[in-house]
C-alpha cells in the first residue's frame, strides 16, 4: 500500500512470477502445442510445471467463474527414480547434496547433472553447460546429450503424470519455462507423453488428460492482465 502511495496509482498488484503464468493458461488459445491426451474436460482443474533456472509447480482450481492460482514449491518435493538409470543418477547426485528434489533434475542445472552422472557412469567422467547439451543433442552429434534429454522429458513426464493425478487435473497439464519450448520436435518424440501415462492403474485415466507445451513468447504477461481485470471489476 505504501508503494502505491508513493507511486501514485490508483491499483497495484505484486503478483508472483509462477501464480501469473498459471493464471495464464486458460487464456492461451492458440499459443500451446497438445502433446498427447484427449480434449480437455470443462470445468476441471488445470496442472502446471515450468523447468528453467528452477521447477515451479502450480495449478488453477476453477472458482466461481474464475480461477485461482495455487501457491506452491511443488517443485522441492523429493526426486523419485523410476528405473535403474534415474537411480543411478540420483546416487551420483547424493554424493552433492544431502537431499535431492525434483528441482536438482528438472532445471537447466538438472540437465548438467544428469549429463555429470551418464558420463561419469560411463567412466568418462565430464561436465557441460545446459544450452550446449541441447545444442548438440539437437544437432545429433553427441549420443550421450541426446540421451541426456531423453532422462529428463522422462523424468519431467513421471512429474507431470503425478501432478495430473494429485490436482485431477483433467483440463490437462502444461509445460513452460525456458527448457522444453526450445525443445521443439524433439520433446514430443522423446519419452515425456510415454512416462506421463505410466501410471499402472491410473495409466487408461491419464492417457485420457491432455498435456500441452505453452509457446507464447511471453505468457506470464496474459496472466497479469487477467488478473489486473479482475482486481479493477471487483473495485
């Protein structure tokens, strides 16, 4: 309140960075790729996970004809391997650090890590920053980074799966932050959509919820003027 004063306006609204691109997403159209899944259900809550410096995880619960943003450090709950490499992966990472979240894997330093771990596996123990690892997996010259990308959309679909299945989010769940829409193509053929069904008797429920890759260009920005509408209706 203060810093309106001092500002002189008539509203002011601090909103988190995450909470505005959640609030974004029934407002995207057009600027989303599906990945999978049937049609969204109306009415239904919608899950979110964004992987760049960090993990942030969110959902919107419809409310009344609007929605409201889940607060939430979804993304520091413990990582949960899945097959033998991702353990392998996650013994490499304890020897770094105590507890190790979704987030140590899920983010651009994840993706070094998880390079960190293949390698040293392989007994040609090496490290290599994020946006070179996509590069060269992109450009199919080195195996070891295209296998890197394959572990964490792997990874990054088990964490999806057990959003959807925790929210009911059967409007779908979406993917933002700087990684994956860089990723292009080779997101939706690498094992993401495959890991987010895999869920054994839940599998038939989430092979029904649509998972989407958010590609505006500036999304958060939707959602602040979402709710900059509602402030200035309510007032």
């Amino acid at each position: 309140e203060a810093l309106r004063l001092e500002c002189g306006f008539d509203t002011l609204v601090v909103v988190n960075d995450f909470s505005a691109l959640a609030r974004a997403l029934p407002h995207l159209g057009e600027q989303k790729r599906q990945v999978g899944g049937g049609a969204p259900e109306a009415d239904t809550p919608l899950g979110l996970l964004g992987a760049g410096t960090g993990l942030g995880v969110s959902g919107l619960i419809p409310c009344g004809g609007s929605w409201t943003a889940l607060r939430s450090e979804g993304g520091h709950v413990s990582f949960s391997p899945a097959n033998e490499t991702e353990v392998a992966i996650l013994q490499y990472a304890w020897r770094e650090f105590e507890h190790v979240s979704s987030e140590r894997m899920l983010s651009g330093a994840g993706v070094e890590l998880i390079y960190r771990a293949l390698s040293d596996r392989a007994g040609k123990p090496d490290s290599l920053g994020a946006p070179e690892i996509s590069r060269r997996a992109l450009s199919g010259e080195c195996t070891l980074c295209d296998q890197v990308l394959d572990v964490f959309c792997g990874m990054l679909g088990t964490a999806a799966g057990n959003l959807a299945i925790t929210l009911g989010a059967q409007g779908g769940v979406y993917i933002g932050g700087g990684i994956v829409p860089r990723l292009g193509q080779r997101f939706d053929a690498s094992p993401f959509r495959r890991r987010f069904e895999e869920k054994g008797r839940f599998s038939a429920y989430l092979a029904q919820v649509p998972t989407y890759v958010i590609t505006a260009e500036y999304p958060a920005f939707l959602g602040v003027s979402a709710i900059l509408s509602e402030k200035l209706a309510a007032a």
